[in-house]
C-alpha cells in the first residue's frame, strides 16, 4: 500500500456545516431529562463522526488527485478510481506502482477488519467487569448505540485481559513495597480435569507514601513462584512484612530470615473459636469466654501502639508487647492442660505473628495489622466470578479477573492501559474550534 509523498504533506483539515433543528409541540411541556435522552437517540456523535471521515477522505484524495471530476489529474502521480459518489472511505491508484490505497488511512488508523473499534470494544469489555457477557450485551444499549454479542464480548475480553496481564509486570516492576498482602480464594472450573481454578493476588504497600498496589495476579500456581516472579521485577524489599491469615503456604514461600510476618488479627478470633470447637472440650459459653479474653488482649496492644508510636514512647509498647504475650502462653498452656490441644498449639504457633506490627513500630517502621485490603479484593473475585451458576474456562476468568482487579486496586494503572491502546497521547497532533448558533443567541 503506498501512501504518498510524507515529506510534503501538509496538515489535513475537515469543516463540517451542521443543522440541527428541534421542535416541540404546542402546549407540551417537557421534562429536561426526557430532552436530554432524546438528543442521546439521535445518535449524534456517529453522525458527526463519520461525516468527519468522509470529509478528512475527500480533503486528501484532493489533495493527491485533484478536484473530483479532472480528467486525467495532469502530471498528478495518484489517480481516483472512479468519480462517482462512495463510501466514507475512497480508493486511489498509484500508477507508478500499479497498486491501490486508500488516502484516508494517511490521516486516520482503522482497527484493521474489525467491526467494532477500539473504543466500543473497550468499553463493552469494562461494563462486562461488572456485569454478565449477557447482561452487557443486554443492558449496554444505554451507552453505545449497538452492543457487540455476548460471545464476541467475551473474545474481546480475553484479547484485553492479555494484553493488560504483559502491562502489569512493567507497573509492579521496582515498586520496593515493604509490606505484602497476599490471598487466595477458588472458583468453579467448566473444564473437565478440575473442579475449582485457584486464584491469587499479592498487594504491595508502601506504608510511608501509604499507597497501595497489585503487585501480582497468578491463577493455578503455587506462592512460592509468585515470589520468585516478585523478586525478579524487585517489587518487594529484602525485609517486607507480610501480612495474611494463617495460610502456612503463604507464610513459608514469603517469609524468610529478613522477612517477617504479622498475622491478621482479624482471624484470631475466628481462627481460635473454630479450634476450640473442633477440640470439643468447652461447651459454647466457655469457648466465647476464652476467644474474648484473647480478643481483648490482642486488641488492647493495637490500641497501645496507636496510642504511644506517635510520642515515640517505645519503652510502654514494649511493655504491652510483654504482657500480651505473656497473656497469650499462660492461656495456650491452660488450654492444653485442659485437653484442648489443637487450640493451644494455634496459640503457640502463632503468638510471635500476632505482635510483629508492634515490635516493627518500635523500630520506626508502620505495618499494616490486617489482610482486610486485600480481601475485599477477593470479594470483587466472588462478586463477578463466583455466583454459584458461573463456570469458567481458565483463560476466560484470567482475562476476566485480570480486568476487574487491576481496574479495582490500580485505577491508574488501568487508565495507563487504556491510554496505550486508545493511542491517546496522538490527540496533542488535533485541535478543533467549535461555535454554535442557537435562537437564544451564541454559545
């Protein structure tokens, strides 16, 4: 395809006249909402766009074949080929090549074959991070004139969800988060191998900037090449603090000699209830006693480190942090001595995770004391992917999720995404005046 002489080309210009003529009739009064929808039905802004190709076509075919009804176009090197009235887009020859080409696309770039541009297509693929492929293509009338189907917002959705999964590494890349939240949760598989798809997602915090980001989306793997996928890109420090439920999977594949970890204390409780039940020593009243004494004591230390990191008054956290655990072995060896085993040994197992933001405060450094973030983040996960007809193929929730999660943790990173697709930094190449005439004067 040849495009004509660059070097010589000079900016394109379009002008377009345009009437509009509304009338109402007599004796109606109409809501300003109902006006509003009715100019919205009117498809206006396609009219005006594709009258707007059609005359950036005409100016550029004149400008390499001459007026539209010459005969021969001189010593012109472009011909048309033909005079009659076409499409928005019209075809030239090129006689020294012997080729056709069409001179449109010197000023405009065409998503090749595809029906639907870019922009429709992005647009269907973000209202389907919320919505059913078929309650998209429903209930999308409303913003786009004509919605694709469900299977083609399907296609378009793993297409988008790829491309956004090579984007990512490039934002998580040298983040330096000093705290990690990592979880896991599963959703039904339609494959015929499996039953459930396991997916995970690591957030990074920076706790001085107090930003919070995805680091990490993986889907059927295990933690321990996620954090070797982390430490590639230095997303993470050497001495984060990672922060989760008691997830042994988690805690061993991120923790290490430099690297701490703080247990959500959230799930102490839970966690501590669950284990005293499973023991059956303890009739219900004395099970709640006990997680409430615990419960109270973990909380009055995150209350204490509140309360005296500010002052910098170090020596009264210590002391909190002495008696909390102090508290919490007295309580797992009565526990064990009363044939309770499984929740004493959660105690003991877990008494140093449960005071690590403490000791870090005292070090200067802030660290988060629940995983909360990071499960509201598998809370999208269920929202969208995890009703309980939903079944998935593995690339379809991973493009799915991929869209959804990093447009929830990382808005701007998902706005980043859609800046490169859309090309959007080539609207500093346009400029347009507009002025419009109306009965009550100028606008």
């Amino acid at each position: 395809m040849a495009s004509g002489d660059q070097t010589t080309r000079q900016p394109t210009h379009a002008e377009l006249n345009v009437r509009f003529e509304l009338s109402i009739d007599e004796n109606k009064t109409i809501p300003l909402a109902a006006l509003a929808e009715f100019i919205t039905e009117q498809n206006i802004e396609s009219v005006l766009l594709e009258s707007m190709v059609e005359s950036l076509n005409a100016a550029r075919v004149e400008a390499l074949c001459g007026e539209k009804h010459a005969h021969g176009n001189g010593d012109r090197r472009f011909q048309r080929a033909g005079t009659d009235t076409r499409t928005a887009v019209t075809t030239a020859a090129d006689h020294d090549e012997a080729s056709y080409f069409r001179p449109v696309e010197d000023v405009l770039a065409f998503d090749g074959q595809n029906r639907y541009q870019r922009d429709i297509a992005a647009k269907s693929v973000d209202l389907a991070t919320s919505l059913s492929y078929r309650d998209t293509a429903d209930h999308g009338d409303g913003i786009l004139p004509k919605m694709p189907s469900p299977s083609t917002i399907n296609r378009l959705a793993k297409e988008y969800g790829s491309k956004l999964k090579q984007f990512l590494p490039d934002c998580a890349a040298g983040t330096d988060a000093d705290a990690v939240i990592p979880d896991g949760t599963q959703c039904h598989s339609q494959d015929d191998d499996r039953s459930y798809y396991s997916v995970q997602a690591t957030l990074g915090e920076d706790t001085t900037e107090e930003s919070r980001s995805l680091l990490n989306l993986s889907f059927n793997a295990n933690w321990d090449e996620t954090v070797a996928e982390l430490d590639d890109i230095d997303a993470v420090t050497d001495d984060a603090t990672v922060v989760s439920d008691a997830d042994t999977g988690i805690v061993t594949a991120f923790t290490d000699e430099k690297r701490d970890h703080q247990l959500d204390l959230v799930h102490v409780g839970r966690t501590l209830d669950y284990n005293l039940w499973d023991d059956g020593v303890f009739p219900l009243d004395q099970r709640n006693e006990i997680v409430s004494e615990v419960i109270d004591e973990v909380f009055h230390l995150k209350s204490s480190v509140a309360k005296h990191r500010p002052g910098e008054e170090f020596a009264a956290i210590r002391q909190r942090i002495a008696r909390t655990t102090e508290r919490i072995e007295k309580t797992a060896w009565q526990l064990n001595q009363d044939g309770s085993e499984k929740a004493a040994r959660y105690l003991r197992r877990w008494s140093p995770s449960i005071v690590t933001f403490a000791e870090q405060a005292i070090k200067g450094f802030e660290v988060p004391w629940t995983s909360n973030p990071v499960e509201r983040l598998m809370g999208e996960v269920s929202k969208r992917c995890k009703n309980q007809w939903m079944r998935w193929t593995a690339e379809g929730l991973e493009a799915l999720l991929q869209l959804r999660l990093v447009k929830y943790a990382d808005p701007a990173y998902y706005e980043s995404f859609l800046d490169k697709l859309f090309h959007r930094s080539s609207k500093t190449a346009m400029n347009c005046d507009l002025s419009v005439e109306s009965t009550g004067g100028k606008v």
